[in-house]
C-alpha cells in the first residue's frame, strides 16, 4: 500500500515497472494500473498492459487495442498479446491488419504470439479470411504460422484454407500448408497430400508423408507407395516416412518396420520402436523383443523400457 501511494513519485522507471508488475488485483491496485497504462514511459506502459491481461482488467482491453498503434514496438508488442488475452473477433481484426505488413522482428514475434491465441469460430475465421486476402508473402506466412497452431481448435475451419494454400509457389508457405494439415487432420486433404508424394523436391515430398501420418488411416492403394518412401535413399525422406507407417494397416506396416529396426540411423530405429509400442498386439512385441537382442545405448534401453512396460 505504501508503495502503490509513492509509485508517481518514484523516479526510475524499472523499478515502477516492477511494481506494477507485483499488483494482485484489489481496489487501490486497479487505481495504479489505470495510472500505468496512461505512463509517459513505454517500459511501464508495455507492463501495465500484461497485468492488465492477467488480471483481467475491463479498461484494460481499450487500451490493449489503443497500444497496438503506439510508436514504441515493445508497447505494440505487449499490447499485441494482452488484446489476445482478451480475444474477441473484433481484437483479432486489427491484430491481422498489423500482421500485414509487420518488418520488426521483435514486433512480428509479439503479433506470431497473439494470432496463436485464436480459439473461438469467429477469432480463427478471421486468421482464414485473411489468409485469402494478404498479398505480401511476409505477411501471408506470419498468419499462416498462427493458424497451423490455433487451427487445431477449429480444424474445419482451418482445414481448408490450408489446402488453398499449398497452391502457392512459395516454397515456405506450401510448407506450412502441409504443417496445417497435419495438424489439423483434415481429410480431405488426403488426395493432396498424397499428388505430393511425387514431387520433384525430396523435401516436399518428405513433408507430405509425415503428415498423411497424422490421419488415422490411409487408403490401402498407397500403402505400397509410402512403405517404399519408408526405405528411400534420403534420410530425412525415410524417416517421415517411417512416422507415417503409424497410419497404414498392420499387414502392410510390421514388415517396413521390421526393416525400419535395422536401419543404420537411429532415430529411424527409435521411431519404429516407438509405433510398434503403439500398436499393443503380439506380432509387434515379438519385433521389438529380437530388436532388444540386436540394439545398442539408448535405443536399446528405450526398447526394454516399453516392452517392460507392454508385458
């Protein structure tokens, strides 16, 4: 309380900060942090916006919105999370119009934050309809980073846009399109997933196949296709493939894996190990038990380990 009734006399501004930083929410409390958010200091006003947030402090999210327009980027971006806090559609509207052309690395990072904090239909609608309208790759990519995390709570909104996406030429942006399917799930994606697993860059193709591991199943008829992905050249091409041996059936799955135990990287070993656990039947405990005979360090105590724990 005593220093609540200092805090305008108090010279040095971090230690104003501090304080604010300190507050718990009661009356005398709420009467500092209005004071805060008006400071001529941007170190005081960036933090007043967090506590503001945290505690959740109705004026609060006026001036969260208000601080997205300040002339100082620690303040925009400090207003920039705590209006997420808040949410609402109309918070996320104008956090996509300074995603747009946001070039301050600290600012981009503060606004990546906030977009990710979308959840409801009409907060993640508003990060899908912008993804149609932003021309400008930057900014483009910065929402598209957004959606592949909140898109998962709204997978049918999100699904979609993502597969819009992956028309782009953009090397980096087809890359998260496929990162949003996978993370969304989203079937109807499958037939697009699985045109990529022809592509002429390694890399896409090795992109495509571990999210078709993030479907529950897959079609039969490509099977073939990703268990001979699962024994490629390309080390990182093998070991997305090897993910995706989770989503195909046991009959097509347990003899790529079998292989999978033997190769000389031992990630991929690790991987194969870590889906027959998942599989809990008979056929795959008799794999991971002549594997435990075979493997060496870490890869060898993960085996016994799950087998210890299956048996």
């Amino acid at each position: 309380a005593w220093l609540i009734k200092r805090f305008k006399k108090l010279k040095d501004a971090p230690v104003q900060a501090l304080l604010v930083s300190s507050l718990t929410g009661g009356k005398d409390d709420e009467k500092l942090l209005a004071t805060a958010l008006k400071s001529k200091n941007p170190m005081v006003r960036g933090r007043a916006l967090q506590k503001a947030a945290e505690l959740d402090y109705t004026p609060g999210r006026k001036a969260a919105l208000k601080g997205l327009s300040d002339a100082n980027n620690a303040v925009k971006r400090a207003a920039a999370v705590a209006a997420a806090s808040y949410g609402g559609q109309d918070v996320f509207e104008e956090l996509v119009k300074e995603a747009e052309d946001a070039k301050v690395p600290e600012l981009r990072s503060g606004l990546l934050r906030a977009l990710k904090m979308a959840s409801t239909a009409e907060e993640v609608g508003v990060l899908v309809e912008a993804m149609g309208k932003i021309r400008r790759t930057e900014g483009k990519g910065l929402v598209a980073q957004a959606l592949v995390t909140c898109g998962a709570r709204q997978p049918a909104l999100a699904g979609p846009a993502f597969v819009e996406l992956l028309e782009e030429e953009n090397a980096g942006l087809r890359q998260l399109a496929i990162r949003g399917i996978e993370t969304t799930a989203y079937e109807p994606a499958l037939g697009a997933l699985i045109l990529l697993l022809e592509h002429e860059d390694s890399l896409v193709r090795a992109d495509a196949v571990r999210a078709l591991g993030s479907f529950p199943s897959l079609p039969e008829e490509h099977a073939a296709t990703i268990v001979a992905l699962a024994s490629a050249p390309d080390e990182a091409l093998r070991f997305n493939a090897t993910m995706a041996l989770r989503a195909l059936a046991p009959e097509h799955a347990l003899p790529a894996l079998d292989a999978a135990l033997q190769d000389e990287n031992w990630a991929i070993q690790d991987v194969a190990v870590e889906i027959l656990d998942e599989m809990r039947s008979l056929p795959a405990v008799l794999l991971l038990a002549e594997h435990m005979q075979r493997a060496s360090g870490l890869v060898r105590i993960e085996t016994y380990e799950r087998l210890k724990l299956l048996t």
